[in-house]
C-alpha cells in the first residue's frame, strides 16, 4: 500500500499531493498521514467529493488516512447547485456602516429564504464574519443548520489571527475552495 507523507506540509498541499497520487492510479489503496487536524479534515473532505472511501485514525499526534479508490468511483457533478463566496465584512462599496449593515440584512434575508446555497464561502475580510465578535453568527448558523456547508479560509483566518475565534463552520484550504468553484454557478459579495 502506497504511503503519502505530507506531514508539516502546509495547506492546501496535503490535498494536492494527494490528488496528484490518485488522479495517476485507475483504483487503488494509500494512507495519506498528515499531522494536523486542519490537514486531516481537508484530505477527508477532499476524498469524499471524489467518491472515493476514506477513513482516519490518530497515532501519537498524527493522522493516518486510509482512501481507497475503486474503478467505479466517479466524482458527483453539480449541476443545480450554487455557492456563494463573500470576501468582505460589508456588502458594495461606500460608506462601511451602511455596507455592515446591508450585509446583515442580506445574511438575514438568506437565512429566510427557500433556497441556499450549497456552500458559503468566506475568504480575506469575509472570515471575519464566521468569528467571534460577528453580529450575523445567528443568521449563518440558521443558513448552515439549513444544509450549507459554511467555510472560511484558513490561511485568511490565520491571516487575521482569528483562526481560534471561529463560530460557525469549518476551516477550508484554498484547494477545496478552488475546487468547489469551479465545479457549479458561484455569486461572489
């Protein structure tokens, strides 16, 4: 069985390496290890939206992610769905309070309507949104509780040294978020 070794890589090459290793075989077996949570979850998610099967078991520290590929996975195709990407605190351009306030407003009104979208992305300011001291945690909790998957960057949230202040969510790599683009309709804020 193939071995993957990506520990101290940082995000998003843990994923990358091991798309690179499974994009190269028709069906197989590897253990991807890794040594962190945040690496651990994104090689997982990453596994999972291939169709591939995926395990993981944590030894002294370090993850060991089993995936297994067959000559029947096949990755889903999204044709309906839609994600929304919000890379800032406020919504349009002008004055801040106002653009503070429409972005509450909007979050609300999403949490309110009967159709989400499959995934809210947030990325450079936007993070700030998923952390504490965010006046919309309630609405985003309301929208994920609704089926979206809620994301932040995680080099965003690093960035601002926010990473132990997110709410609601999961932290995502800039891999997963490309692939989540590029796979259906995106509106960005």
């Amino acid at each position: 069985m193939e071995k993957i070794n990506c520990k101290g890589l940082l995000c998003p090459k843990p994923v990358i390496e091991t798309k690179k290793y499974f994009d190269n075989i028709e069906k197989g077996t590897a253990i991807v290890i890794v040594d962190n949570e945040i690496a651990n979850s994104n090689v997982l998610r990453f596994a999972e939206g291939a169709g591939y099967k995926a395990s993981s078991e944590e030894i002294n520290g370090e993850f060991n992610i089993t995936i297994e590929k067959g000559s029947t996975s096949a990755k889903k195709e999204e044709v309906d769905g839609f994600s929304i990407v919000i890379t800032t605190d406020k919504l349009g351009e002008g004055n801040d309070e106002l653009g503070k306030t429409l972005m509450k407003s909007y979050l609300y009104a999403l949490s309110e309507s009967d159709k989400f979208p499959d995934e809210l992305i947030f990325l450079n300011g936007g993070v700030k949104l998923t952390t504490e001291g965010s006046n919309v945690i309630e609405s985003i909790n309301e929208i994920k509780n609704k089926g979206t998957k809620v994301i932040s960057c995680g080099a965003c949230l690093d960035f601002y040294d926010l990473k132990d202040k997110l709410l609601v969510g999961e932290i995502g790599n800039m891999y997963t978020i490309v692939e989540i683009m590029n796979s259906k309709r995106v509106i960005k804020l």
